[in-house]
C-alpha cells in the first residue's frame, strides 16, 4: 500500500537547510568542549520569545533538531502516520513532567560546583547530553516513525505552547501571528495534499474556520503546505490581513506595490 504521507522539500531558508550542523556541533562536538552546550540557554531563551509572538514558529523555521529531522533523517525516514498516543496530552503533559524533573536535577547538581573553576564545564555538560539525547532519540522516531515524531512532545514545544498562551491574552499575538490562511474556501480542491505533506500530519484544508485561517495551536508555520498547494490558495497571514483578503479577495500589499 503507498504511503499517504508524501516527502517532500521543507527546508526553504539557509537556517532550515543548515541548522543541524549547530546541533551536532552541541550534541557531538560538546563532549569535548562542554562550554557548547551553554549556547542552548541562547536557543531556550529565543524560542520562548518567538513563541509569545507567533506560536511554534521556531520549530518550523529556526529549531536546529527540527532542520535535522527534516534534512538529514527525512530522506530516510519510513514517514509513516505518527501514533496518536505521541500526540495525547497524558503524553506530552507526562514526558514534560520527566523531562523537567530530571533536567532540574542535573541542573542543581551543576550549580553545586559553582565558583569552581570548571563551574561551567559542568553546566554546559547538562545541556550537551539534553542535546545528544534528543538527537538520538528524536533520531531514531524520525528514521523509523516520521520526521516530525519527537516533535509532538518535545518539552521545548510545551514550553512554546505556554508562552503562546501568554501572547495570545495579552491581545499582541493577534497582531503577529501569521496563520496559514486560505484565499477562498471554495477555490479548495479538498484534494489534500496540504495535509499529506503536512510535518505534523495536520488536516488545514478540514479546519479553516470562519475568518479562513487555521487555529491549530500545533501548526510549525512552516509553509510547507502552502509551496504545495497545486491551486495555490494558502498563505501565511496576519489576522488584519485574512480579514482585508476576505474582504477584498486580493493580497493588500499586491495593491499596495
Ligand atoms: S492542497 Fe490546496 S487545494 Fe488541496 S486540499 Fe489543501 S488547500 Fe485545498
Ligand atoms: S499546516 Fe502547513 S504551515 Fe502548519 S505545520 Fe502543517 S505544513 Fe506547516
């Protein structure tokens, strides 16, 4: 039987196709020089911000795991249906609850040695094996599950879904979350394909709402599913956007131009 699920290009952007190479850097090249793991801080630190901005942007377009995934593991990846246990919230809820449990652990156990000389040779340490232990598991579910499959509970995903939640009733994300956004819902062949190529296995074409554009909290903005839209009716758009293209039918700054 073929895969419903189709592979397709999803690294558009310089930092998409070469981010990994940052995560070996951390994960391999940080067994020698523990200090690389302090530059996940940096990375922890920027998907918290980009989130309360616009979602789970940084797992589609900066996430270094994710280009890894997504360039490296994807061409061999069996690219099956991602189990739907993965996705549940006992799932996510429990994995973010071991996650952190541990991590603090390790963290405090660091912070014993401080003022030590090799203080931050042991902090940067912690965040080496986290970077090692998500790319061999995350690894392993993209080569034998789907690319995307560490995705679905990765903590740092929680954590951006919580700082998203802070963005959205703080009324700012409104003005700078870009959704994928159709022209017009019956131009839609219901064909599917922004589903089949979709790295999270989301189904847009079944959800746009009333304002045309797709709520899911899950959704990576990473333009996949716009690129291969055969009629070439999606889009990545603001809230006032969608609304000025529902209204109007035509893209505001193509008239602006
Ligand atoms: S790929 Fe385009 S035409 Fe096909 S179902 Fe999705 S939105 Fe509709
Ligand atoms: S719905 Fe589109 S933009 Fe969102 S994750 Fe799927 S392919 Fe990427």
């Amino acid at each position: 039987m073929s895969n419903y699920y189709i592979k397709t290009n999803r690294t558009f952007t310089g930092i998409r196709r070469y981010g990994w190479l940052f995560t070996i850097l951390v994960a391999v090249g940080g067994l020698w020089a523990p200090k690389l793991g302090l530059l996940v801080i940096l990375i922890m630190l920027s998907l918290m911000i980009t989130s309360f901005f616009t979602g789970r942007y940084w797992c589609g377009n900066y996430c270094p795991h994710g280009s890894l995934f997504d360039r490296i593991a994807m061409p061999v990846s069996l690219n099956r249906k991602i189990p739907e246990f993965l996705k549940s919230k006992y799932m996510i809820t429990g994995f973010f609850i071991f996650f952190m449990f541990s991590f603090s652990i390790r963290i405090i156990n660091a912070l014993k040695s401080w003022g030590s000389h090799d203080f931050l040779d042991k902090l940067g340490f912690v965040f080496v094996t986290t970077y090692l232990m998500v790319l061999i598991t995350g690894g392993l579910a993209a080569v034998f599950i789907n690319p995307r499959t560490w995705c679905q509970f990765c903590p740092m995903g929680t954590i951006q879904k919580f700082t998203h939640k802070l963005g959205k009733i703080s009324g700012i994300t409104e003005k700078t979350e870009k959704k994928v956004t159709i022209e017009d819902k019956t131009k839609c062949l219901a064909c599917g394909k922004c589903s089949r190529v979709c790295p999270f296995q989301l189904t847009p074409y079944l959800q746009f709402g009333e304002d045309n554009q797709f709520h899911d909290v899950n959704c990576i903005k990473c333009g996949t599913c716009v690129e291969n839209c055969p009629v070439n009716v999606l889009s990545l758009k603001t809230k006032e956007d969608a609304i000025y293209m529902t209204k109007n039918g035509e893209n505001k700054y193509q008239i602006e131009i």
